[in-house]
C-alpha cells in the first residue's frame, strides 16, 4: 500500500469523519453531537451541484452515479437521492466499514460502497455523473493524473462528471513545516500536541495540480467545455471542473 494510502486507511481507523471534512467539530470525541450537521452539508452541497450542472449544460441522466473517495458516504447518499444507483469507491477499507454502516442506519439500497484503485476497477462499466470531491488533491500529481482521465473516461456520452483539484499550495514557511513533519522524527507529534489532537494522528498530504496538464489531458479525451470555479480551503487554492462529456 503507498504511503497516502495508509494514511488514508490511518485517518479511516481514527478519525474518520474529520478525514473527509477536516473541521474540528467533526473530530472523533465531537462527530456524535454534530453527526447532522455532517451529513446536511453534504445534502446541500450534492443540491447546489447538480443545480449547478443543469443550468449551464441542461438536463443530466439520472441512471448512475460514481462518487470517487466517498468516505463514510456523506456525498453519497445525497447523491443515492438523486441517481437510480450509486457506486462508492474509496481507498480505505475502514472508511467503506463506516460507511456501510451509514448505509443501513439511512436505509439506502440503491449503493454499493468497493475498495478503490488506480484503475477503478471495482466501478465497472459507465456513469451518467462521475464525481470526486477533495479526494484528487491527497493523491500525488502524477498518479492522480491517470486517476483523473479514468474518471473522465468512467463518464458516459452525454453524461457529467464534477472534479475538484488543488492549484496551490500555502507560504514557504508553512511548506517547510510541512517537509518538516513528514522527514524529521517528532515534528509531526508536536504539531498534533499543538493542535490537541491524538499525538499519532496522521498527516493530510495535499498536492497541487498543473492546469495546463489536466486541461490537455482532458481535451485529448474530448472534453473541451467545462465551468470553471475555485473555492478556498484553509490555505489552499482549490478548483472545481464541472463538465459534460460530448455525446
């Protein structure tokens, strides 16, 4: 398993909640009073999405769905709402436990939650929306380059697909610290003492992705329209490509 992984599954064992929303009041000791509130921002973020879509590129199929790096399913279920059925993959067996739980609790049937791979072979076949949503950014550039274009390729004629990356990162100093916390022994368990969180919890890699790499690739599979928005998150600069495949 490659580091990112294992911090991936590290953070599904521990904290898994706060692993795909990384707000204190989702922490391990904080998710059971603000369990809703979890799971609400992820119904009105699906709602404004698909909205989004359908105003500027018309009605989307509602057949199946693909929710790469779903989690515990909090962008899955909404998505389950809205898609005959739903394929959630994710790359740590503790947080597809977690979610499969979930599952029962809402009493959703139409999904099924599989471990994912760089080939994406446990999403057979193809989708009328493909979505992954701060999943591309943990994952170094060059594998998630080919991540990414099987994505685009998962995504049927005339379907959509939603892909959110990161196109910088924080200051020097911040970078550094974050060099620091992954090279030199006890850095990172001071940073987590600091934090008051557990002195072993891991480390949220994030990786900046070349737009004029992932614009290319895309315009090589034929996607050559896309809505373009960024978003702020801490002290990252994120994108968000909302697009159509051409029938």
């Amino acid at each position: 398993m490659l580091s990112t992984d294992k911090a991936w599954e590290k953070f599904g064992r521990q904290a898994p909640y706060f692993g795909v929303l990384a707000d204190e009041k989702f922490t391990a000791d904080r998710i059971h009073e603000n369990r809703e509130e979890f799971f609400a921002t992820g119904r009105g973020f699906v709602s404004h999405l698909l909205e989004r879509y359908e105003r500027h590129f018309g009605d989307l199929p509602r057949g199946r769905a693909l929710d790469h790096g779903c989690g515990v399913g909090r962008l899955t279920f909404p998505l389950a709402a809205e898609f005959e059925s739903v394929v959630g993959l994710d790359i740590s067996p503790s947080m597809l436990g977690e979610a499969r739980l979930n599952a029962r609790e809402f009493a959703a049937r139409n999904l099924e939650f599989a471990l994912a791979d760089d080939r994406l072979s446990n999403a057979e076949g193809e989708f009328d929306f493909v979505n992954s949503y701060i999943t591309l950014q943990h994952i170094p550039v060059r594998r998630g380059l080919t991540i990414l274009s099987r994505l685009i390729d998962k995504v049927r004629p005339g379907g959509g697909f939603h892909l959110h990356l990161s196109i910088r990162t924080d200051r020097k100093r911040s970078r550094a610290l974050w060099w620091a916390s992954h090279h030199i022994p006890g850095v990172k368990i001071w940073q987590n003492v600091m934090a008051r969180r557990p002195w072993n919890a891991p480390a949220m890699q994030m990786n900046n992705y070349p737009l004029a790499a992932v614009v290319t690739q895309m315009a090589a599979q034929g996607v050559t329209m896309f809505l373009v928005s960024t978003e702020e998150h801490a002290k990252f600069l994120t994108l968000s490509l909302l697009g159509k495949r051409p029938s």
